[in-house]
C-alpha cells in the first residue's frame, strides 16, 4: 500500500472506535468499523456478537486491506481520493462507494472500479474530484432516516475526511479528532417496520382506551394498551437480534 495508506488507517480506526452495538444501527456489533456481516462473511459464518467484541485490531486492518482497499484499487488512485473514497466504502458500503465515483467521473452507473476508472481519476482534478465525492456523500447521509440519530458525528466526519483527503492530495497530513462516529451510513433495514409494528400497536391500544374513555377504568385500559405496545415492541427487537446473530 502506498503511504497515504497508514495515514489513512490511523484516521479510520479514529473515527471508527471500539465496540458498538446501537439498536438503530443497520449495522449491528461492530468493532473498529468491521460489522457482524462482515465478520461472518470473512472471518467466521457463525460469529455472534461476542466474536465482533473479540475482533483485534489486526484482524480489522486486515480485513480493510484485502476487501475494501483492494477492491477498489487504492493504490491507483490519486492520493486523497483514495482516502476520500475508502473511508465513504467504509461507512456506506464498497458497491455504493465505487457507483459515486463513477458518478462523480460522469461514466456509466456501475460499481466496479475498472482500468477506465482509475484512468478518468488520474485525468480530473484531484481537488474538485474529492469534493465532489465527500458532497454527495453528505446528501446521501442527510437523505437517511437515521440522520437524526448520527448525523452530528457523519456530518463531523465527512468534513474531517474532506481535510484530511485534501491534505493528502496536497502532500500534507491532518489528523482527525478522536471521536467515534458511530453508525453504518447506509440505507435502513427493517427499521420502518420497526418504527411501524410499535407505532401501530401504540396507535390501536390508543383506541382501544378512546372508545372506554366512558369507563371509570379508562386509566388502567390505557396503562394495560401502552403496557402490550411495550411488550410487542421488545418481542420483536429480541426476534430482530437473535436473527441478526444467527449464523449464515
């Protein structure tokens, strides 16, 4: 890997952090940004939580190295947009990553980062081409129904990665805060039902209460309908996690 490679792991593993395991993160246990999927898909089909909380940092750059920087010919790539682009594969996905640079390129809407690609790189601007890519990777964070939930620290850091890839381009170095910026930027699954299963049962024990509102029991009708909103609620978040941990 060429030298901005280091620079660029130590910025990683800096906005990546330890161990997290956030209920609204598509992305489950995650460890210095490797998630369970990737864990189970590169290291152990039959991980659990507690192998990504075992995960050493070792494991982790390795796992960068051979499936994320490799793929997407880091070391072809012009210094800074390598960067630029490894830390949005990172957090949003190596597919996604590849298809925006290809946008950003204006070259047919694919993901795959060809001779074609690295050569269309070479031949932009450097500058413009990263920030390019670090703005259209904060829409599309700012389109997702969890930017609510980590938008501050997505917004902190695509800025820090805009500097710092800028830096790079330039032939200089930054260095990123060492907050964790938990949280996989990419698009949801299954959190609209989520929200919708307990919203809907919360909405129908509401009227269920309404329509006893005449009766002197309305206070326990109600208290009883948020009670089995709860209860289905927790059900089906302990359904979600042991299917996230069953192994493939």
């Amino acid at each position: 890997m060429r030298s901005t490679y280091d620079e660029a792991m130590r910025a990683v593993f800096a906005h990546e952090g330890g161990y997290s395991d956030d209920a609204s993160d598509p992305g489950g246990p995650t460890k210095y940004g490797i998630t369970i999927a990737d864990v189970r898909r590169y290291l152990n089909p039959r991980a659990t939580a507690a192998d990504v909380r075992a995960l050493t940092r070792t494991q982790a750059e390795d796992i960068y190295r051979k499936h994320y920087a490799a793929p997407l010919r880091y070391d072809d790539l012009p210094a800074g947009v390598d960067y630029a682009l490894l830390d949005y594969s990172i957090n949003s996905g190596i597919g996604r990553a590849g298809r925006v640079l290809r946008r950003c390129l204006h070259l047919p809407d694919e993901s795959t980062v060809t001779d074609a690609v690295i050569a269309a790189a070479r031949a932009t601007d450097a500058v413009t081409l990263i920030s390019a890519i670090c703005d259209e990777r904060l829409r599309f964070l700012r389109s997702l129904k969890i930017w609510a939930v980590f938008g501050k620290g997505w917004g902190r850091r695509v800025a820090e990665v805009k500097i710092a890839a800028l830096a790079m381009a330039a032939g200089s170095s930054t260095h990123p805060s060492e907050t964790p910026t938990p949280g996989r930027g990419m698009v949801p699954v299954a959190k609209g039902a989520q929200r919708g299963s307990a919203a809907a049962v919360i909405v129908a024990g509401t009227a269920v209460a309404q329509q006893a509102r005449a009766s002197v029991t309305v206070a326990l009708i109600m208290i009883a309908a948020f009670a089995a909103a709860a209860g289905v609620w927790l059900l089906w978040r302990w359904r979600q996690r042991q299917q996230q941990e069953k192994p493939i």
